[in-house]
C-alpha cells in the first residue's frame, strides 16, 4: 500500500484488533473503527481523535456497504488513524494493526 504522499506501507506488522463489522446491522463503520481502535489502544473511542478529521466517515459507511455487498476478501480499504494501520476488508473484517512495528 501507499500513502498519498507515495510513502509504501504494508498491512505488515502487530495484530492489535481483529473484529467483524455488519454494515446491514445499523451502526456505522465510523462507530466500529472507533471501538476497535480503542480495544487496541486499550483508550475509551472518545479519547480518540475523531475520526472524521482522518476522513469522510460517511464515504466510509458508503464503501463498507458496497464491499459487503460482493463479500470478496480481497476488497479492502486501509487507511492510518490515530497511530494504528485500519483494514476493512469486504466480509466486514476490521483488523487494526501496529504501523510503529510495520
């Protein structure tokens, strides 16, 4: 992966969070990311940054709906907030990783 800056990155690294996200269940992918960046910081999510300065969360919930619908493991989307790397793939998986260790 790369970051906007061409900076490479990979989904290397510590696994610190790994949940599973139903965006047919009601709740936002927003409000996931956030609880499991917080399980993996061990931080409540609202002493998190929010998360809608790294992002627009409602394009967020809008690719996590469309993923969902080809439920394809290779689809994912990745991105860095609050210090950790952020994957979500298209089964809804919500892995949260170590990007220091990365």
């Amino acid at each position: 992966m790369m970051d906007e800056d061409g900076t490479e990155w990979s989904d290397g690294g510590t696994t610190l969070d790994r949940s599973v996200h139903d965006p047919a269940a009601g709740d936002s992918t927003g409000t996931a990311v956030a609880l499991a960046v917080g399980r993996a910081k061990d931080v409540p999510p609202t002493e998190l940054p929010q998360l809608e300065s790294a992002l627009d969360t409602d394009a967020l919930d809008r690719l996590t709906a469309s993923l969902a619908t080809r439920s394809d493991e290779q689809s994912r989307i990745s991105f860095r907030y609050a210090g950790v790397a952020v994957s979500i793939s298209g089964t809804g998986e919500i892995v949260v990783r170590d990007i220091e260790s990365a």
